[in-house]
C-alpha cells in the first residue's frame, strides 16, 4: 500500500501568526495522533517553520507528538563566531529540529543564493546528521529553451558536490514555473523529470532508491495524479498547506 513516503509542509512566510502557527500544528497532530498506528514508520510529514516558530519544540503538547517532523527552512552555513543574524545547524539541532530546507527557488532567486553557498548548506547539515530537503528545478525561459536537463544537472552536481552519504538526503523537484502559480505541472512532464533526475543519481552517485518529491502548486487533486501515476515518494507542499484542514485533506488524498 505504501512507498517510502513523505508529505512535507513549506509554511515559507505563509503562517505569519504565532497562535495560528500553534492551533495548525495542534490540529494536525490532532488528525496524525489518530492516525498514528497505521501510518508510523510509513509516511514522513515535515513540517518547515520559520526560525522565530522553532521554539514550539518545547511547548508541552509537543513532547506527544505523533509524526510531525519539525524542519527550518533555512540554515546558515557558518557555525559558531561572530555572524550576526545567522542561525547555525547547532542551534537547531540543540532545539531538536531534524533538518532543513536547502536551494529552494525563492532563496535562489529573490535572495541571490547560488550552487556554492547552497553546496556549503548542505554539507554541514549532513555532516551534522541532519536531514536535507535540496530542491532544484528550472524556470520557464530554461524549460522553453530546452535546457531543463541541463539546468537540473548542474543544480544537482554543485549543490552535491563532496558529498558521499545520501542517507538523510531527499531531494524535491520544483520547477520554478510552477510555484505559487495554482497550476502544478503536466504529469507527462512530471514523469519525464522524474525518470531524468532518478537516472542522474544512479549513474552518479549510485543510489537507486532516491527519496524524490514534486513540489509547485501541489493541490488536494494534484496529488491523486501523482500518486497513480508517477513513482514519486510524495510532495513539498506550500500554500495549499498553510491552512490545517488543506494540509490534512492533501495527507488523506495521498495515503488513503
Ligand atoms: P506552492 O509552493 O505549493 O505554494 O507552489 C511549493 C514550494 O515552493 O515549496
């Protein structure tokens, strides 16, 4: 009935209420609680928040939490001195965050990161046993100029670069196009980056087994598509998500 699956919650700057913040995360461990002996060990659910949320590990309803995963959706890549304003992999990994949204468009695009720094991210939070969620995906003069292989090849080979141990990566497909436009992409299409990107990894780096996620416009739809017809292992979800009952109703269409 299942793959390894995982359903993933980008809040970006969605959820801009801390009390809000705490209800939809009470009432989707509400509906996991529930749930909790048919989906464990079987589905992941990340949940991304922004720095100033993270605390919420230490509210009390937090210590029964059922699957949730708390994610940051950014890391810095320096450690411990004198960065004002950088938050580094120890302190979310001291606040008991699992790991950290890495290359997403809008970081590339609207604030200048590039393969390097993203390169940086990546390997510290997996040199810290965290786990990674590394988006790539191409925008849409790159795909009408027949360049999507190209621009996904190079993404993945500088943001990878000296890494050897994929354990604790997943990697999400987004094209860039496709993000926050309420129209995901052609599942034709899908399938085509699929096959490309999953080819990728096992010539270069050996890994037959990629954890792989759409994200763009993911809707409640969207995802029975995905589900029956591509071999994807599940979805970065942005503001399909950003309300409670939407982020359930996406699990529920996924698994059920
Ligand atoms: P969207 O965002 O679902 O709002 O398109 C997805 C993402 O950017 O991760």
């Amino acid at each position: 009935m299942f793959r390894n699956l995982v359903i993933a919650s980008n809040w970006k700057a969605g959820i801009d209420d801390y009390n809000l913040a705490l209800q939809w995360l009470k009432d989707v461990n509400i509906f996991l609680k529930d749930k909790e002996d048919l989906l464990r060990g079987k589905i992941r659910i990340p949940v991304a928040l922004p720095y100033c949320f993270l605390g919420v590990l230490n509210c009390e309803f937090f210590r029964e939490l059922s699957l949730l995963e708390v994610f940051s959706q950014n890391v810095s890549h320096v450690g411990k001195g004198a960065y004002t304003g950088e938050v580094t992999v120890k302190m979310l990994k001291t606040l008991g965050v699992r790991g950290a949204i890495v290359g997403h468009s809008e970081r590339r695009h609207i604030f200048g990161e590039d393969d390097e720094l993203i390169n940086k991210k990546i390997s510290i939070l997996l040199e810290n046993d965290m786990d990674v969620i590394f988006c790539v995906g191409e925008k849409l003069e790159e795909r009408n100029s027949g360049r999507t292989q190209e621009v996904l090849y190079n993404q993945i080979s500088k943001g990878l670069k000296g890494v050897n141990n994929f354990d604790r990566l997943i990697v999400a497909y987004e094209p860039v196009w496709a993000i926050g436009t309420g129209v995901p992409m052609g599942i034709r299409d899908l399938q085509e980056a699929e096959s490309f990107i999953r080819e990728v990894f096992k010539r270069e780096y050996k890994l037959e087994n990629l954890c792989l996620l759409y994200g763009g416009s993911v809707n409640k739809d969207f995802i029975k598509d995905i589900r029956g017809n591509t071999g994807m292992n599940g979805v970065l979800v942005g503001s399909a998500s950003w309300t409670a009952d939407g982020f359930i109703k996406i699990i529920e269409n996924f698994i059920f």
